[in-house]
C-alpha cells in the first residue's frame, strides 16, 4: 500500500492574536495590549476594535457570536512589518518577564543609543541622559508628577524615526522645537511633522516658551487627547 500523502499546510489569509503570539513567542493575551500601545488597537467593553492606523494596516473587524465580543484579525503580511517586528523584539522580552507593556516602553533601539551617546550629556533626575537643558527640564518635570515616560522612543511607523518623549497614558508624542532659526532643522522638523500627522500619532509640540512655564502648560496640553495630568 503506497503511503498517503499528507496535504500541504497552507497559510493563514488572516493572523488572530493567538497567531501572532506563535510567531513572536509571546503568550497570546500580551498580543492586544502590545499592538494597542502601538495605536493599532482599542480596547472596549466588549473587546478589542482596530484603530485608524490598525485599519491602514489591514486589519478586520470579527465578533464572536459565541461571547458577543469583538477582535479583530490582521493580514499575513503584517509579518515582514518592520512596526510588527519592532514592536514585539523591544517589547517582549521585558514584557515577558514579568513588567508590564507600560515599563516596556523605557526600551530603546541600542544602535540609535550608540550614535547618540556623545551628544547626551545632561543626566536627568530618573537617569535619563539627554542632550540639552530644555530636555533636563522637560524629563525631570515629568518624572516629579509621576508621568510615566520613554525618552528617544521610537515611533511605531515603517520609518526609522524617533520622538523626544513619549507617554504610554494616551499614546503621546512630545517634540521639543528648540532651534528654530536653524534651516536644516527646520527642514527636518517639517519633514518629522508629516510624518505625525500621515499616521496620525498624538503629538504636543514644546518650544523654548513653553519650557519656561511647564507648570501651567504641561498639566493643560494633553488634555486634547482626554489625558488629564493632575
């Protein structure tokens, strides 16, 4: 009797939250707050929803009929996404032992660390090394009203790009403007900003007047984004 020949795999047209977490080896119920501190997701009463990025990505909309609750499911190819892989290679590790997607968020690229390493030259209150007294300024408020927060984080785009601070509570991005005359800087803070608004990332945008009045601005400016800072 000749062998019987056991039919091909074939992929997945779709990846759920369980699918993903076997191809990052992360547990399954990381997988959705991990893609939701990325914007992709949102958590709801009932489940999770994709977001407007989430959508550009390919994501669908399922509910299980079962529990009356959504997913939502993601195209085969988010896979070769560099946003996926970074989001998951930076985040998991900590992630999986034992801290939790907020702490994450602290993880920075290590070869974007190197290049800058030299021109960090202001310690900040938290052990943050920055490059300039606005920046001390700005890490150190932040750290005495218990925001937590990245320095140099990343953005979670196809880009390689990277934010002055970021705030897990509300997904924010803060850019610190602080040479405004300069033309090479001006050009590239036009060519960041496009960048925040074509992915529609929350941005607060800081310049040298702001930083003279924190307290009475950064309590104010994120509430934009329905974050209050008390």
């Amino acid at each position: 009797m000749s062998p019987i020949n056991a039919a091909p795999l074939v992929e997945p047209k779709t990846l759920s939250a369980t699918r993903l977490g076997e191809h990052f080896k992360v547990r399954p119920y990381k997988v959705n707050p991990i893609l939701a501190e990325l914007g992709l997701l949102e958590k709801i009463e009932h489940g999770w929803m994709a977001t407007s990025r989430g959508l550009a990505f390919g994501a669908q909309e399922k509910v299980d009929s079962r529990k009356n609750s959504k997913y939502v499911v993601w195209p085969a190819d988010v896979l070769e996404s560099s946003v996926f892989r970074y989001a998951f290679q930076t985040m998991v590790a900590t992630s999986d032992s034992g801290t939790n997607v907020e702490a994450t968020t602290q993880i920075n690229d290590s070869e974007f660390r190197e290049k800058f390493r030299d021109s960090a030259k202001h310690r900040t209150n938290d052990g943050h090394w920055v490059r300039s007294k606005a920046e001390t300024l700005i890490d150190n408020w932040l750290y005495v009203m218990g925001i937590v927060h990245a320095y140099e984080r990343r953005l979670p785009i196809e880009q390689e790009a990277y934010c002055d601070f970021y705030l897990p509570q509300g997904r924010i991005y803060i850019e610190y403007w602080g040479y405004e005359n300069d033309r090479k800087y001006t050009a590239r803070k036009e060519e960041k900003l496009k960048l925040y608004q074509l992915n529609e990332l929350n941005l607060l945008e800081l310049t040298n007047e702001h930083v003279e009045q924190l307290d009475d601005c950064l309590p104010i400016m994120p509430r934009k984004f329905g974050i209050k800072v008390e």
